[in-house]
C-alpha cells in the first residue's frame, strides 16, 4: 500500500509539472491572471461537484476548523500565480526544481519544528546533503538553460 501511494505522489508531481507547463504557455498568451483564474474555475467546479456527490458530511466542517487551516488555499494562489509568471520565462524543468527545493526546504522547516501539528523530524546529516544536491541540481539546470540560449539553442522564452 505505501508503494502505491508513493507512485501516486509521483504520478500527481508529473501532472503539476505538466499543468505548470501548460498553464505557463498560456499565461504568456492570454495573461498570467487569466491563466490562474481559469485554473481555479475549473478546479472550483470539479472540487464542489466531487465534495457535494461523494463527501457531503464534510462540507460544513469548513466552518468549525481553525483559520489557520484554511490559510492553505491563499499558499494555492500564490503558487499559481508565481508559476504561470516564471515557467515560460525560466524553463520547464528550472522551474519545476526550484518547486521542489522551496517544497523541501519548507518541509525540512515544518519535520525539525513540528509545525501544524506534525511530528517532529530533526535535520540531520543526509537531509542537509540532500538540500546541498538540489540546489547543484538548480544551478546546473538553470546554467544548462542560459548556455542553450546563448548558443541559440533554447526555445524562445517570454521576456
């Protein structure tokens, strides 16, 4: 079961890159707001039908939570709107990195302080390795993106 969710967690990283990527396209086409609205529209419509068709005994705990729980979805926007800004201007796979390395920085901070309510993790050695690896993997993808481009190499990019 774990190794199930695992590559379902992967799957889902697949498509954020993918939409990412699209929604990058489309915000240098029609404006990074639109692109982003259109995003939660969407997503508004299919969540409510999913939430009212399969999980209505859930709906009206939106109320009793604490506010800080819900700070979540303003963490949404913010992503997208960063997202469709950067994507067509830094790269697909730049920007996907740096997704990740703020992702594992911020969850390095969350396991070492047990911040919303979860267990505390101490950094460690091999996690503080793993963050040095990433941002090498930042630096070299990102340089591999800026040579192309010099060379003429790259797809054009929204300035």
């Amino acid at each position: 079961m774990l190794v199930t969710m695992l590559l379902l967690v992967v799957f889902s990283g697949a498509v954020l890159c993918a939409q990412s990527a699209i929604n990058g396209r489309l915000g240098a086409e029609v404006g990074v707001l639109e692109s982003a609205w259109l995003t939660f529209a969407l997503g508004t419509l299919v969540s409510f039908l999913y939430a009212f068709l399969f999980e209505p005994q859930h709906a009206m705990n939106l109320f009793n939570v604490p506010r800080w729980q819900v700070s979540g979805a303003f963490f949404g926007v913010v992503y997208m709107l960063v997202i469709v800004f950067a994507m067509p201007r830094v790269g697909t796979a730049a920007a996907t990195v740096a997704v990740i390395s703020g992702q594992l920085l911020m969850s390095l901070l969350v396991d070492h302080f047990g911040w919303f309510g979860n267990n505390v993790i101490h950094l460690g050695g091999s996690r503080m390795i793993a963050v040095g690896l990433l941002a090498v993997a930042l630096v070299l993808i990102y340089k591999s993106n800026t040579v192309q481009a010099e060379a003429g190499r790259a797809p054009a990019t929204v300035q």
